[in-house]
C-alpha cells in the first residue's frame, strides 16, 4: 500500500515536471511567462477591449457582467434619486397637497433604485411610473433606454462569440498520446496519429511540424527554442486532406530530417519538443481552427506502429475502433536512420518477426516510463 503510494507520487511528480519543460502541453496551450513587460503594453489590453474581454475565463465574465448591469443600475438610480430630489418629490421633503412628481411613487433611494432597474429592463410593474412635468426626466429615461440596450447587445455579443470560438471546435481533434518510429514504404518514418471526432468534415486540413531545441553556432552563441520545421503527410500529400476518419501522418527520415542523426539508444537521451500544428475551417461554421500538441523524446517509441482501427463490415459500411486508438505493435525497425539506409540488415529488433501472432499489442496510455523507454 505504501510502496504503491510513492510510486504514484512519483510519477505524478515526474509528469508535472514533464509539463512545465514543455513549451507547448499536449492540449495545446503554450507554457511560456511573460516578464519586464512596460506599462505602456498594457494599455494595448485595454484598448483591444473586444478581444480581451473575449480571452478572459468565464467566472471573469460573469462577475463583469453582473458587475456592469448593477452599476449602470446604481448609477441612474442616484441620478432619478437627484431629479425626484430637485423637484421636492421625496419624503423627507414634505411635498404640499396636489404636487406633481417627476415619478410618480419615487420617494428615497431604494424606490429611485428599483425605478432605475424596471426602466433599464423594461420590466414596468406599473407602480412606478414617469410624469410629463419633468423635461429632465424624460431625457434620461431616453439615455438609459439606449445605454441599457448597448449594454445588453454587447454581453449578448460576448457570451455568443466565446461559445462560437474556434478552439472549442479544437476539442474535437484528437493527436496520439505517443509518436512512434517505424519502416513504412520503404522508407524510415516518425508517424503520429490524428482523429476527428465528429463527422462533419474540417477543410483544407493542414500539418505540419516544428522541432524545438537548443542549438550552438559556431560562433558559440546558444540559440533557445530554435525552430526546424517538419514536414508530415499522407500518402495522398501532405496539403487538403479528406479528414473523414482517423488519419496516420507520417515523417520521413532522410539525410535532411532532424531525426536522422539519432538511434533508438540515443533518443530518449535527446533535449527536444516536437510540436504539431493541424490548421483547418469547420465545415459547419466556416471558423478557422488550429489544433497543437507536442511530443518529448519519452513519448516517441522507435520501433513500433499504430495499430489498425479502420475496418469494412459484411453490409459494405466501415467501421472506426477507437479502443486502439492509442494501442501499438512491435515491428522490425532499424536502429538509427544512418543504419536504414547504409545497412538495410540492421534492424532495432533481433528476433525474427515474421509472424505477427507473437505481437503484443501495447496500449500507450498504460505505458509506464520503463516500458516507454
């Protein structure tokens, strides 16, 4: 029992650290602080008002939207409270037989404040009702008319656009919790897998890859989050993909990749992120969309593939199983991309692996960090 709860503390220790290297977390959002910003930057927030209020989490914006109804609420509520005031219409005031208020049954703050909300909801219980007597009076039952629709259209405008915004849509994406490293067509491939969930289609689909790491020039100048790109595709391109059903993007491993230079024994050991970008326009909304997740060296498993989900039922239909969404097969995979193409014998796997009923099918979700490695 014990032993057990320091090996879940430990590995949920050894994932927060995992999380705070990255740059990007595997659900897309960037893991970077700002610092030594001026003041003067701030008040771009301010000025681009519609886009921060639209960034900001919702219990900020429900505080903001209560916030604004019951001061704009307070605020004409004091200023009926100075009209019925001027016109000696408060109790307080002993107003004489026969007077005529401003508003009728508005008597002290409370009543002003209540009047003030009825007018700005239109709500209009029928105790509280303007009198033609007061030309102020009427000017500002028109201004708070006008303020309280502005008020209500704009909140209307941001809880419309931030339930619409596009990386809801993103939620829907899903990448492989692991990349894998795997010969396919003759070729030595980094492969990734990518899925959409619901069936409306996204179009123009594009991906793509950026290694990031640290590198030295020659002039000894150390280069933080330097960019290489990486280029993924399908066999049908790499550019517009039919993302009707679970897609397996692979990179090829060439003299040009990154990866090239690298051997199962040495990845692990490698200080990089791969992050994958996926640009897209929902079909039904028409909003473009971007998908990121990234991968660290212990999440690349050189020497295995996806196994297949996609299969064709007896009535002609097919038929997704994302029960092996994240499941991979052992298969004979050389040991480095130097090897694959200078000595096609030499494979990462010793054993003979032509029958694949001795496959362990291995799902990446369970993998601890020894099997990883």
């Amino acid at each position: 029992m014990v032993r057990s709860l320091q090996r879940w503390l430990s590995d949920y220790l050894a994932e927060r650290r995992l999380c705070k290297s990255r740059l990007v977390t595997k659900d897309g959002h960037c893991n970077i602080e700002y610092g030594n910003i001026k003041y003067q930057n701030h008040l771009a927030y301010v000025l681009d008002l519609w886009t921060t209020i639209v960034e900001i989490r919702w219990r900020f914006i429900i505080i903001l939207y209560v916030a604004s109804f019951s001061m704009s609420w307070f605020i004409f509520g004091l200023i009926w409270y100075w009209i019925a005031r001027d016109n000696g219409d408060l109790t307080w005031q002993n107003p004489p037989n026969g007077h005529i208020p401003c508003v009728d049954n508005v008597y002290g703050m409370t009543s002003a404040f209540l009047y003030s909300l009825e007018t700005q909801t239109t709500i209009g219980y029928g105790g509280r009702a303007i009198t033609p007597l007061c030309p102020g009076a009427i000017a500002l039952l028109i201004i708070q008319s006008i303020i309280g629709g502005l008020i209500s259209c704009f909140w209307c405008g941001v809880v419309m656009t931030k339930i619409a915004l596009p990386k809801k849509r993103a939620k829907t994406i899903n990448f492989s919790e692991a990349a894998v490293i795997c010969p396919k067509n003759g070729t030595l491939c980094l492969q990734i897998r990518v899925a959409n969930l619901r069936k409306t289609l996204m179009i123009g689909s594009q991906i793509y890859g950026k290694l990031l790491r640290t590198t030295i020039t020659p002039e000894g100048e150390a280069i933080i989050l330097d960019q290489v790109n990486i280029d993924f595709m399908v066999e049908s391109g790499k550019d517009n993909l039919f993302f009707v059903c679970p897609l397996t993007l692979y990179h090829v491993i060439d003299k040009s990749s990154p990866f090239f230079a690298m051997a199962v024994d040495t990845l692990h050991q490698q200080d990089f992120e791969l992050v994958v970008f996926l640009d897209a326009t929902a079909e039904s909304t028409s909003s473009s969309c971007q998908v990121r997740t990234s991968y660290i060296p212990q999440e690349i498993m050189w020497g295995y593939k996806f196994q297949s989900i996609i299969s064709r039922r007896k009535d002609g239909r097919y038929h997704v199983d994302f029960s092996n969404f994240s499941k991979v097969v052992p298969v004979p995979t050389p040991h480095c991309g130097y090897c694959f193409h200078n000595e096609k014998g030499h494979h990462h796997h010793n054993r003979n692996w032509t029958e694949t009923t001795g496959f362990e099918v291995i799902d990446i979700n369970e993998l601890d960090q020894g099997t990883k490695m």
